[in-house]
C-alpha cells in the first residue's frame, strides 16, 4: 500500500508518521523547497496543478489524500480519474467555498450564525440589512487562520471593509457573541463505521488557533451531544471517508457551527498522546481501507499549544524535562500522565507561522503549571496579544 499526500507540511509529517507505524510508504507532493513532511516519506516537488506531477503520483500510489482543502478542484479531478482520491470530491467541494459551505450546513439541519451572500457593494448593503452588525466579512474562498476576513462595525466602513478582502466574492457573518469554541473531529471508514473525538476547546486569537483544551472544560452535555451529532451526521451526509473536523461557537446549551475541514485538524494534535488512536492514524486507515482504531482516551486531560511565529528554546524545554517528538514520532507507550512532549515542524519562523506545537497530558485538569508551559511556547497564550508572534 503506497498512500500519496497533497501537502507536506506539518499535517503531512503527522499523517506521514502515523502510516510509517502502520507499514504505509508515503509518497507527497509540494512544490516548496523544504517540507517537513521530507522527514517520513518521498516528495515529487512541483505546484499542485503541474498535469505531469499528478500523473506521477497517481501512478505511484494506490490511494491519495490531502492535508489541506484548498486543493485547485482542477488537480482533484485529474487526480481522480487516475486514483482514488479520499475524502472525495463533495467534501472538498463543500469545505472550499464558505456560501456552499454554510448552506449545506443549513440543509442539513446545522444551526449556523446569520449569513448573507456578498457580491459586490449592493448586496454588501442588502446583506448588512439581513444580518445586522456587527458582523464579519469573510472571502467565500481561500481565507485560513483569519486571513481574508474583516470585522464590519458601521454602515460607514461598508467600502473599506469590501477593498480590505480585496472586493472578492464574499459571504456577511454576524458576529457570534459565544462562551467558547469547540470543535468536533469524526472519523468515518471506507465501510461507512464512525469514531469521534471531543468536543475539544479551542481557544483563539487574531483569528488563529492557540490552545486546546480536551476534554472541553463548560461545555454542557447538551451541547456535546449536539456537536457530536451534528458531526456524524454531516460526515454521512458528505459520504466522508477520512477525518472531518466541524468547529462550532458554543452559547449555553446552544451550538452554532463556523466551518469544517474535511482533514486532520490544529485542534486534533492532541489526540496524538490523548486517545487510544490519534486522527493521523485513523485517517490513514480510513482512507487505505483499514478498520479505525478505538478513540477513547488514554488520560483524564490534555492541553495543546501553539508555537506561533518563532520557536521555544531548547534549554528552557530541557530544563522543563519536556520531551521533543523525533522524527518518527515518539511511540505512545512511552507518553504516561503528566508528561509535556514539544513536536518541532522544523519550519523557519515568521510571523503568524505555526512552528510546532507542545501537549501535555495530565491526571488533573490543567493547572499554574499551564501558565509556566505558555510562557515557554511562544505565540501561545490567549490573553496576551502581543506575544502573538
Ligand atoms: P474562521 O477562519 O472562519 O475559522 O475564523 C477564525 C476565527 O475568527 C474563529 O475561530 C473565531 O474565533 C473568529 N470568528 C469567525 N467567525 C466568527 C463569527 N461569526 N462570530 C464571532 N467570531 C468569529
């Protein structure tokens, strides 16, 4: 079994770890001139739509994925007439384009915030009559980690707000007053069998995501059971095979979702030390026809942070007694409770650039101890801004 990857960074080496531990070979491509994927399997390095390179890698693979969504629908399609492509085309579809998203969302009984389409300065006025403000401009495509939005406050800023996204085809938000964020990752065989993981709390700044926090701390059962559902159901609705991560505003025992991602996801990192099967492996086995693995938990809490912008240093880990993943990966067993392990992309640093990430399981929830492992892990924290890197 040979398993091709569009995409070699971070999601890539994870995945690419995770099917080394199974006896998968990986097979990327990337057109950028290091990956960190580089780590676990081979690379054709050329753009995603290069027709000579996506031949390739179909004739080498038996199946192929993606670590990100924004694959150009022209490669997956090509791709597919060669090789089975997994998650198919109708979650990429629906994931690519916040209208197709939203509304799909909505026709399957998803509570969402308030949205509008936006075409040009006439339907921006008609759509901030429908959802009021404040409220969010977000491009319909290609916006990740915050980029491609901006908060609309007055009906003056109608015209900056539009230039700002560039005056793209849009979609109107209103602004969700939440508690918290959560999001939910199922993961759903080629036999249509399910397994989920979460709610996971995420909590972000400037758009990009910072920490997560599992199990979910004030999160009702009212709203798990929601989320929960409305995951499962959306992953037979997209006759999903892989992982599909849905992210939601949680108010109270109300759910709305924001967006989902028909891959392995930030907020799922942590199940790589907290579950019984972390989502790299069983998208791996979803995708390459293997049964899932169990995802229940291996310890009472886990914590993920974000290294944003630049790197933590070395010493102070050491000092820490935090352990640094190699480059396959540390094997669970040797992850027991109360352990922090730091996963280095092996990314030169720039702002907003995720470098690595650290997780810490522990047997209690996540205490001043939490503090002193944000301090070290730059761009981490949640209430500082200014460290956000
Ligand atoms: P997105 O790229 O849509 O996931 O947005 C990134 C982050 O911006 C989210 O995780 C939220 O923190 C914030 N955000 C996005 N949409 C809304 C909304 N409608 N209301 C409030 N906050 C939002």
């Amino acid at each position: 079994m040979i398993l091709g990857i569009l995409g070699g960074g971070q999601l890539g080496w994870m995945l690419g770890t995770a099917a080394r531990r199974l006896g998968i070979e990986c097979v990327f491509l990337d057109p950028a001139e290091h990956c960190t994927s580089d780590l676990v399997g081979d690379r054709i390095r050329a753009a995603y739509d290069d027709e000579d390179a996506l031949s390739e890698l179909a004739r080498r693979c038996n199946v192929v994925t993606y670590e990100f969504e924004n694959v150009p629908a022209e490669a997956a399609a090509r791709l597919a007439k060669e090789v089975d492509v997994r998650p198919g085309w109708k979650s990429l579809e629906t994931s690519q384009d916040r209208l197709v998203e939203k509304s799909f969302l909505t026709e399957h009984g998803v509570p969402v915030p308030a949205f509008a389409a936006v075409d040009d300065l006439a339907s921006l006025e008609a759509a901030v009559v429908k959802v009021g403000l404040p409220a969010i401009l977000k491009t319909r495509r290609g916006g990740y980690d915050g980029k491609g939005q901006t908060v609309l406050r007055h009906p003056k800023d109608l015209e900056s707000a539009f230039a700002a996204i560039g005056r793209r085809p849009a979609i109107l938000e209103s602004m969700v007053d939440f508690d918290l964020e959560a999001s939910v990752l199922v993961v759903r065989g080629s036999d249509g069998a399910t397994e989920t993981w979460g709610p996971i709390r995420n909590q972000h700044t400037g758009g990009i995501l910072r920490r997560s926090d599992c199990p979910a701390p004030d999160v009702s059962s009212e709203a798990t059971s929601a989320m929960l559902a409305h995951t499962e159901r959306l992953a037979r609705a997209l006759d999903h095979c892989g992982v599909l991560t849905v992210e939601f505003f949680v108010r109270g025992d109300d759910v709305l979702a924001n967006e989902i991602a028909p891959r392995v996801h930030n907020s799922g990192h942590l199940t790589i030390e907290f579950s019984q099967t972390d989502q790299f492996e069983n998208h791996v086995r979803a995708v390459t026809g293997l049964p899932l693995g169990s995802t229940s938990s291996r310890h009472p809490h886990a914590m993920m942070l974000n290294a944003i912008g630049a790197a933590p240093v070395d010493a102070d880990l050491t000092a820490d007694h935090i352990a640094m993943v190699d480059d396959f990966g540390i094997p669970s067993e040797e992850v027991t409770a109360g352990v922090a392990v730091y996963h280095d992309y092996r990314k030169s640093p720039r702002p907003g650039r995720k470098v690595g990430h650290l997780t810490a399981v522990s047997r209690e929830s996540p205490g001043a101890w939490a503090d002193r492992l944000t301090a070290l892990i730059p761009g981490s924290s949640t209430t500082d801004p200014n460290s956000a890197g």
